[in-house]
C-alpha cells in the first residue's frame, strides 16, 4: 500500500466507528473527488476544529461566545434541559417540541473512567438557577449506570433550591417495541412513568 493512502488511512481510522475497511473506503472516495472539494473539505474541518468554542451560559457548540439557543428572546429561560452531550441537545431542538435552554455537562460521572462531578460543567448550571430566573430543570440523561449516578447528584444539589422543579425525562417502551422483547428494567421504568388517558 502507498505511504500516503497508508497515512490517510491511519488518520481516518481514528475516527468512532471508522475502521480501516471503510477509512480506505473514504480515502478512495477523496481520492476521486475534486481538488476543490478536497480543500474545501479540509479547509472546513480545520476552520471547525480551530475557531469553535463553548457557549458561556450552556457548553453548547458555538461560533460566539454565546450560542443561538442562548441568545434567542424567544427562548423560555425559566426552564433548563440538562443533557450530556450537544450530540443530545441536537437529538431534543430536531423534535421542535422543546423552547427552553439547556446545560451541556459533557459528560457523566464515571469513577470508573476518571469523570468526576467537577469535570462536569455542573457550576454552569447551578450559577444559571442562582440567578434566580429558572423555575424547572429537566434531567435529560441516558439511563445507564454513570447516567443515573450523575442524575441523582444532580437531584442532591439542586435540592438546595426552593422554587426549582427538579422533572426527568419519561424512560419506557420505545415506539413500534414488541412487549415480550423489552426487558425488566425498561419495562420498570415505563410503568412507573404511566400517564393517564384522557377518555
């Protein structure tokens, strides 16, 4: 194999989910795309990776120090969605149904991997409900162990704040899952999060 197509290959293989079969395979695509195309391309991701930051108020992605979410008036920012990733708030904003702000931790408690609470952007969070202006706070975290860990620290010091609605996103059956194949703890959760029906 050529040293360079070795190299691009290498380097695309560091990417999630990227192994070596599909880098090639994105290292031929480039190949046959145009020069320009490439450029832009690259010229893209280095302008990404070089002039992104974080949101001030939130941790979101962002072009300026604060981010669109933040700065739009027509935002409700009485109510805080707590999410792990931008990965997630980008998941929440596409379903259009949700007009608060958020709080990006980047990431969860992990003792296991080194994550500890003060690795987390929780003081964002917490100087935002110090302010006085938030009334809920919605924990929108994935339910694995480090996720519950992290939510029930949030829960412990958020107490703190009387007036602040402390709500967890619904967990339960997925749309279109076949009872029988569910298991317990999904089912669990979903009996315990049970609406009623308006007849």
């Amino acid at each position: 194999m050529s040293k360079l197509l070795d190299s691009v290959v290498g380097e695309l293989s560091r990417l999630p989910g990227v192994g070596r079969r599909t880098a090639l395979r994105l290292a031929m695509h480039i190949l046959k795309m145009e020069r320009e195309d490439v450029a832009s391309m690259t010229g893209a991701i280095d302008d990404f990776r070089n002039n992104i930051c974080r949101c001030a108020k939130c941790g979101n992605l962002s072009d300026e120090e604060v981010c669109e979410i933040c700065s739009d008036p027509s935002r409700d920012r009485s109510t805080v969605c707590v999410v792990e990733q931008v990965g997630d708030l980008l998941s929440i904003e596409k379903t259009h149904q949700y007009r608060g702000v958020y709080n990006v931790l980047g990431g969860v408690i992990s003792p296991m991997q080194g994550i500890a609470p003060s690795d987390l952007r929780i003081d964002l969070l917490l100087d935002r409900i110090a302010a006085g202006d938030v009334r809920e706070v919605i924990i929108a975290i994935s339910a694995s162990v480090e996720g519950e860990t992290t939510m029930f620290y949030l829960m412990n010091r958020l107490r703190g704040y009387s007036g602040v609605k402390i709500t967890t996103i619904a967990r339960g059956i997925g749309f279109g899952d076949e009872l029988e194949y569910v298991d317990e703890h999904t089912i669990t959760q979903a009996m315990m999060n049970r609406r009623e029906i308006n007849q």
